[in-house]
C-alpha cells in the first residue's frame, strides 16, 4: 500500500529563504531491510528542525548519509549549495568544517584530556586555524560556551554523562560550523540534565545562528526546540509542521509520537 504523505502544514515563515541543507528522494537499503525509501528535507538558513522517528526507523542512516559516513544507494543531498556527490575529497573535508556532527552518545576520544579533545578538530583542519598549541583562546572559549572550563584537564573517564555531551558539543562548536547536526541529543540523561542539554541547544543557535537539524525521540526536547518538525516513518517524510500542528493530529501513526 502506498502511504500517502501528510502535510499538516505546509507554510512557515523560515520557508521564505533558501534552504542550506536538502535531501532529495534518499535511499538506502540492507539486504531485504529497506530502510530510507524516499526521504526528502529541506533545512533552512538559522531554524531548528526536528526529526523524529521510531528506533530503527533510519534516522542515525539517514544523518550519517547527509556527512559521507555512509554512502546513499540513491538521492540528492546539497549542503550550502554544494552537491555532495559531486564534491572531491579536499572539497568535502572543507565543507565539514561547516557541518557540526554531534554523534548519538558523545563519541569522545578516552586515551586524551578535555583540551586534547577540543584540540584535534583544530589541528584536523589546519588550513583554517593554522599551528594549534596550548596558547590557542578558541579551547577555553567553547569549554566557557558549555559551562565546562573547570574540566580542562579531566579524562573522559572522570566526567558524568551529561558531562561528556556538554564537551562532545564543545567540540562541535570549535570549528565554528554553520549547520550543526544533533543525533539523539538527551539520550541516557536524566531528566534534568536534559534540560540543560536543551537550552544549551538553543542558546548555541541564538548566539551563532546556527541552522540545526536534530534528531530525537524525546517528546519534552522537540516541543522545547522543535521551530518544524518532520517524522520519519516507514521510510519517508511521513509529515511535517509545528510541533502543535503535529500533536493535534487525529492521524494513527503521528498520533504514536506522542502519546507519553
Ligand atoms: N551498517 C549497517 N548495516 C546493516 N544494517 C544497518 C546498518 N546501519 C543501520 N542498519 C539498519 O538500518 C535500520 C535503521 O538504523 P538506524 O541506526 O538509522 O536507526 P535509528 O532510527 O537511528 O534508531 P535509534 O532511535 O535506535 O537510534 C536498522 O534496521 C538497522 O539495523
Ligand atoms: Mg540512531
């Protein structure tokens, strides 16, 4: 059967501009598992969008699709006006210095301190920051961002969850990127950590005017940062729009989300 695809709401402002992110008809399938069957987004220039999904539904696929981790079976994807496939290796590693990737769990390196973690994106992209050393400003700068400057010489082991993301998002925001991409950013973290989480998400965009595609399954962290969102069923952009728009909806598989 063909599912027909919902659209709750097909105007938001935001819309006005071009999109700096987009995904054209994604595919990509595993063996019989037939996991994004025609995915498309659009994200535009400093809003926060939403992408939920159930677990397994390909949403970690999807994202790592969109930064080369994995390769689509078919598609378009266009970041900054760039199409991806078309990109050569040295063009791709430029444009990643645009796209911030915070990684489902934090993903820190375990064998460096905190600064050694904040300094291997720098010395990853010297071409932009040039020679880093312990008298770079922009290590201290993103731990201030988190809250974290006491931690700066901790190992991974001797932080607590909420912790550790707060530094992989430091990380993140060492390189300045334009987009940032959160996968499952409140997973495993109390509620109150959560909520930290959160508002560090949206105080990030306020100050940086970043566009943010993040990706959850936490109810409480979309309707906080969700300006659209969009959700991923059976493969598809099943529906799209506010996140009032959404839970109000009478339709079965949307109405799934959130109920809590
Ligand atoms: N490298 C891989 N090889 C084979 N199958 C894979 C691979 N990566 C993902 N899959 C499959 O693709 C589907 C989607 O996985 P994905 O990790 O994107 O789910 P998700 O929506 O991110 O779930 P969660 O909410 O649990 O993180 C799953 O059925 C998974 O088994
Ligand atoms: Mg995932």
């Amino acid at each position: 059967m063909k599912t027909q695809k919902q659209h709750i709401s097909k105007s938001h402002d935001v819309k006005a501009s071009l999109p700096i992110l987009k995904i054209e008809n994604l595919k990509k399938t595993f063996g019989q598992n037939e996991v994004l069957k025609g995915f498309n987004l659009e994200l535009y220039e400093g809003e926060n969008l939403v992408i939920m999904g159930k677990s397994g539904s390909g949403k970690s696929v999807m994202i790592k699709c969109l930064i080369g981790l994995m390769e689509a079976d078919s598609g378009y994807i266009e970041i900054m006006g760039h199409d991806l496939m078309a990109l050569n290796r040295a063009e791709l590693d430029e444009l990643r210095t645009e796209v911030g990737f915070l990684f489902q769990g934090s993903a820190l390196y375990d064998s460096m301190t905190v600064r050694e973690n904040l300094e291997f994106p720098l010395r990853r992209h010297k071409h932009k920051f040039g020679i880093v050393d312990e008298t770079t400003p922009l290590v201290e700068e993103a731990l201030e961002n988190v809250g974290l400057l006491d931690a700066i010489n901790l190992m991974p082991a001797e932080l607590s969850g909420g912790m550790k993301r707060r530094i992989a998002l430091a990380r993140t925001l060492i390189l300045k990127p334009k987009i940032i991409l959160y996968d499952e950013p409140t997973s495993g973290l109390d509620p109150i950590t959560s909520k930290e989480i959160i508002e560090l998400m949206r105080n990030i965009q306020k100050q940086y005017k970043t566009s943010s595609l993040i990706i959850t399954h936490d109810v409480d962290c979309a309707r906080v940062v969700a300006e659209r969102m969009i959700l991923l069923v059976d493969g598809i952009n099943y529906a799209e729009g506010t996140f009032n728009d959404l839970a109000a909806s009478k339709d079965k598989k949307i109405k799934a989300f959130f109920k809590q």
